[in-house]
C-alpha cells in the first residue's frame, strides 16, 4: 500500500514567538512577510508526527511505501530529514507556498496523488503552525472524495480500513473508515523518532524528486487563490502587571489572595 | 436572499442555543448593514426553543430550519451535505460559523464543495466592494493576519473574541422550512466507541490553576491540583507536561487544547508562549507565578508572583485553607 504524507516547511514558531516577545519580529516592506533570515525553516511538528505515524504502521507489519510530499521552493532540508526518519520517496513540488492558499494547495497535492495512482492513506498535520488554518486536509478530502478523519492520537490498520483514536473536547472518540482515508495527526501521537546517524548520513546525498505543477497537469489558472493574505503585524499585548511583594512565599501567597478576595474574583 | 450573510449552526450548547450564536450573529448583523443584505441563521437538525428569541433580540431577518432524520446526530457527512443545498438554493455571500470542534471540519468542506473560500481562527471581519477582509489569527496568536476573499466565502470564527450586542431594535424573524433530503447520505467515519465525557469540563470551569514546565517533575504537579481543589476550581497545563504524561491531555490549555474562560486563572510555571495563552486570555483574572521576572506571561498577567512556584503553590493552598 501507499501512505502518502503531506508536509509543510514553516518557520520556527518557537523563533517566531521569542521576537514577538521581545518585539523584535520584522515584517517585510511587503507588510505581510516574516523577514528574518535567522529563523529556521523547520518541517511543520505535526508533520514530523504524520511520518511518525506512517513508520509505525510499517513497525507494526503493513507492506507500504511511505511517500511525503511536499510544496514549497526548496524543502530539500527538511526532506531529507523525513528520508531520514525513514520515508522510501520524497518528492517536491516547486512552488512558492506564500503564493497559495489552502484550495491550490489542496489542488496540488490531489494532483499529486493521483499522479502516484492513487494513495490508500493519507496522513496531515492537524495545522500548520504558521497560518494555524487546519483546512488543507478537509479541502483535499473533498476533491479526491475521500473521508477525513481530524485530530488523531493514534492510527492502526485493520484489514481494508482505518482505525484512529481521536482527540475530541468531550475525550477519546474511536472511529473506523474504509481505505482510502485522509487522517490528520495531533501531538497526542507522542515524539517523533530521531533519525539515526547512518540514516542522516545516507539522507545527506538523497536529492527529492520534482514534481513541478505542469507534470502535474496544472497550469497558473488551476493554482489561483480564493483567499489571499495582504497583510501581517503583530498581536498588541497589554502588559499592566501588577506584582505582589513580599520577604517570603507566605507572605506573597496571602497578600494575593487576600487583594483576590477584596476584589471579589474569589 | 442571494446574497445574505448567513449564520449558519449545528449544534446545541448548554442552554439549548448553538455555541457562540450570540456573538457571531453580532459580527454577521454589522456585515448585512454594511452590505445591505440579510443576516438569516440557518439551524441544520433539531432546533431548540430558544433561537426564535435570540434570533430576534440579534436583528436576524430568517430563520431557515433543516431538518432530516439523518441530521439526528449531526454527523459531518449529513451535515456538509445540507450546507450544501443551502448555498445552492440560497446562494449566501457570507456564511459564518462559530469554529467549534466540528466546525473546523465542515467548514472547509462546505466551502469546498460550494467553491467558496475559506478561512478559519477569525476574530474579525470587515466589508469590501468586491468582498471581505478576515483578520484571523496566525502563528498561535502571536500575529494576525488579513486575508481578502473575493466571491462567497466561509468563514470560522472564534466566538470568544468578540461580543456580543443586541440590536437596536428587534426583528421579527421570518421562519421559513428548507426541504432537504439526505437519504443518500453515507457517513463514510464510523463512530466505534463515542467519547464520553468524565465529569466536569475545563472549557466551563470558573476558576482553574494550571502548571507547567516550571514544576520541575511530574509528581509536582500535585501542588498544582491541591491549589485547584482548595478553590473549588480544575487542574489545567501546558502542552509540554501533557506531552511529558504528568497529565492527561484533557488539561492542555491552549491553541490545540482546551480554549477556557474562567473567571480566575493561575498559571504556575508557564512561560507564555502564544500558544498557550490563546486558550486562556479570556480569563478575567490572569494571574501568573513564576521565577524569571522577563518571562512572557507577566504581559498578558493582571497580578503577577516573581518566585518559585513549587514554594509559592502550597503556601496559596494553605492561604485559601486558611480563612
Ligand atoms: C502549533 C503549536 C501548537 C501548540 N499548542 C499548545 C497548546 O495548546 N498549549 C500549550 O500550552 N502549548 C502549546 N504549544 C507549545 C508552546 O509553544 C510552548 O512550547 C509551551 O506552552 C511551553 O510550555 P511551558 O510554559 O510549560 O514550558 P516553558 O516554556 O519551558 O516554560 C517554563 C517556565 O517556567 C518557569 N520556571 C522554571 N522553574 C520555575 C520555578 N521553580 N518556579 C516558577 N517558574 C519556573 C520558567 O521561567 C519558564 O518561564 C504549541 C506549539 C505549537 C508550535
Ligand atoms: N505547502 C504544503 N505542502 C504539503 N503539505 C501541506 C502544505 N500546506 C499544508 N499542508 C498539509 O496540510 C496540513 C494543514 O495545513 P493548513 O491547512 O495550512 O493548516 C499540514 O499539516 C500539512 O499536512
């Protein structure tokens, strides 16, 4: 069989809130574009998780090909590092993913798949850590036609269908569909394995194949935005803390609770 | 009716009315005015009593009702398959949603199908000639972003963001039924074991202390539940110690958890990041321990304790105790 994993390359949100933090982050001239060349480009965490769930299907005996895919200029790093994880294919489609939005991604990666002949699952990130959007998976399940199921713990097989564990406000919620499917991972999966060394190494030479839009079938027109983003800035935070003294943690502790209760908030 | 700005709803929350029906009516009333369209709410599956008097306390001009039998449980397949002869019956311009759980699915489906644009985490929208500007959230929080949609779009928001406001004057809603049947709708994910739901809810708590990487070990954040439990309040956490098992992830806080809004929120050990805050500055009392006086929480933080909250948290429970 073939699972097909959707990646994206992202910038470290983690980067990206240390500036917000100390007001440092630059927006480009564009006003919208997160301009410095010192955050890393990562792939997407809940990504990593994707293809941590896919090899942990092949661990548990299912005959597949893990092929991720994905869209962006140049991903090779981050391609590399999912060849390392152990995926057998990696492919890129070259495009600017800032020029998309989540139908011509969607598009893409549908003509993606069928240009593989088809996948027997498909695995995303619940989100994607820059835009937080969460809709590619959903837009994508439409235009193949296939199930989608959101925000899983765990994913296994048995027989011609899926059975995942999602994570739901109400708690675990266990649910079956027929192969193909498209199912989207949450951190609940746990930690993605660390490639080996030997692996890292190997994957070092691994260059991923191309798959431009034309190969694909797709022309300018198929990859035109509904939605665009004109404009970025960053979040105001208030910031009128008041701090409650005191010679030890006793004292801290009553003197908040005792301004809590004189407030009413307790 | 082409054109209309749309609420549209399927679920029920606690007192019977969808979640954030208040709300986002509030945002799609401004955007009909502007647009000098219809602000119609469409309830998919059974409706409850009590939208006829929110409908019109909130200006709406239709109420349009689906109902089939395969709306009972208001699975996504029947769901999106209804939103879908709506938009092609009524051709809305706008269709809101609160973005619930569910809606983060049907949503982009809906949009899909009816080849409309899509945006979710807004906390905003404003009317353009040639369409809208949705301001959302991006990277947890920390940046906002504008998008411009062109043609029909659908658009999650997030209701705790904005507030809700009755009209000036009340409408007398038009109640109208839509034909819908649903009978060749499979619902292709089948439910095995449903989730149930083990006591009381972090979303609906009104007082919650939540711990997290700063408690140093596991069993530390027992301290956390003590301080909780004296307050009569629940046990929340940052992702990390979820991660890490201290907890079970229906504590996590934050952008992928629980979006809380309590009256009181104690963050013991937490760092602020925005991925954490999404989920609890709606809080009316933020207040934040913690032992580096730069840490990022003391921003979003009312009342703010620079110390070591493995010291500080027992000697808030023994306070509280205490009195
Ligand atoms: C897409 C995405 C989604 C995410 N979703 C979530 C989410 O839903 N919820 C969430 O919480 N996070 C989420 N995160 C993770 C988030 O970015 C942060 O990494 C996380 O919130 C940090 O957790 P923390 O504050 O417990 O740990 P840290 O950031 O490690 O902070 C620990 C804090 O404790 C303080 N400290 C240390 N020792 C003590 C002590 N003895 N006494 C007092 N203070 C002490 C430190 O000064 C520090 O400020 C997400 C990240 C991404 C990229
Ligand atoms: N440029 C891309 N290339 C490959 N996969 C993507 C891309 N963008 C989004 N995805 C997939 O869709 C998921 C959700 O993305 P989003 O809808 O942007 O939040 C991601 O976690 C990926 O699995």
């Amino acid at each position: 069989m073939r699972i097909i994993i959707c990646v994206k390359e992202v910038l470290d949100p983690d980067a990206v809130d240390n500036y917000v933090l100390h007001g440092k982050l630059e927006i480009g001239a564009d006003g919208k574009t997160l301009t410095q060349t010192s955050i890393p480009r990562l792939m997407n965490a809940y990504d990593e998780q994707a293809i941590e769930a896919a090899l942990r299907l092949r661990d548990a005996g299912a005959e597949c090909v893990v092929d991720v895919v994905c869209i962006a200029a140049d991903p090779t790093a981050i391609l590399r590092h999912a060849a390392a994880m152990g995926a057998d294919e990696i492919t890129t489609v070259p495009v600017d993913a800032a020029s998309l939005d989540g139908h011509a991604v969607a598009r893409i990666l549908a003509a993606y798949v069928k240009s593989k002949g088809g996948a027997d699952l498909i695995l995303c990130g619940r989100q994607a850590s820059d835009d937080d959007q969460g809709v590619v998976p959903a837009l994508l399940g439409e235009l193949l036609d296939l199930p989608v199921i959101t925000i899983a713990r765990s994913v296994t097989l048995e027989g011609g269908a899926v059975r995942v564990v999602r994570v739901t406000p109400n708690g675990d919620e266990v649910v079956e569909a027929t192969l193909p499917a498209i199912v989207t991972i949450s951190n609940e999966l746990g930690t993605p394995r660390y490639p080996t060394t030997m692996r890292t190494m190997k994957a070092r030479r691994l260059n991923p194949e191309q798959a431009p839009l034309a190969a694909l079938g797709l022309g300018e027109s198929d990859v035109a935005p509904l939605v665009r983003m004109t404009r970025q800035y960053v979040s105001s935070v208030q910031g009128n803390c008041r701090f409650i003294d005191g010679a030890t943690a006793a004292d801290q502790a009553a003197a908040l609770i005792g301004e809590l209760r004189s407030q009413r908030v307790l | 009716m082409a054109n209309a700005v749309v609420f549209c709803s399927f679920d029920r929350g606690k007192d019977g009315l969808p979640a954030g029906a208040e709300e986002v009516l509030t945002l799609g009333r401004k955007l009909a005015a502007e647009r000098g369209v219809d602000l119609d709410w469409v309830v998919l599956g059974p409706m409850s009593e009590a939208v006829a008097a929110t409908a019109s306390k909130l200006g709406v001009a239709h109420i349009d009702h689906m109902d089939d039998p395969a709306l009972a449980e208001l699975r996504p397949e029947a769901v999106i398959a209804a939103v879908h002869v709506y938009c092609r019956q009524a051709s809305p311009g706008l269709v809101l949603m609160t973005q619930t759980f569910d809606a983060r699915l049907v949503a982009p489906r809906a949009a899909a199908r009816n080849g409309a644009g899509v945006v979710m985490n807004a906390v905003g929208i404003a009317s353009k000639s040639d369409g809208i500007t949705v301001t959302a959230t991006a990277y947890g929080g920390d940046t906002r972003v504008e998008y411009d949609v062109a043609g029909p779009a659908v658009v999650g928001v997030v209701a705790d963001s904005l507030l809700a406001e009755a009209a000036a004057v009340p409408s007398a809603p038009e109640s109208r039924s839509i034909a819908v049947d649903l009978a060749g709708v499979q619902e292709r994910v089948r439910v095995v074991q449903k989730a149930v739901t083990e006591g009381p809810r972090l979303e609906e708590a009104q007082i919650i202390v939540a711990g997290g990487r700063g408690l140093q070990e596991a069993q530390n954040y027992r301290l956390v539940e003590d301080l909780a439990a004296a307050l009569g309040g629940m046990a929340g956490a940052s992702r990390p110690i979820v991660d890490d098992g201290w907890t079970d992830s229906s504590h996590q806080v934050g952008l992928t958890g629980k979006i809380t809004r309590p009256v009181l929120y104690i963050a013991a050990g937490i760092s602020g990041a925005s991925q954490h805050m999404v989920g609890c500055t709606a809080a009316k009392t933020l207040v934040a321990i913690n032992k580096d006086p730069g840490a990022a929480i003391f921003k979003y933080a009312q009342y703010g304790i620079v110390g070591d909250c493995l010291e500080v948290l027992p000697e808030l429970t023994k306070a509280v105790k205490g009195a």
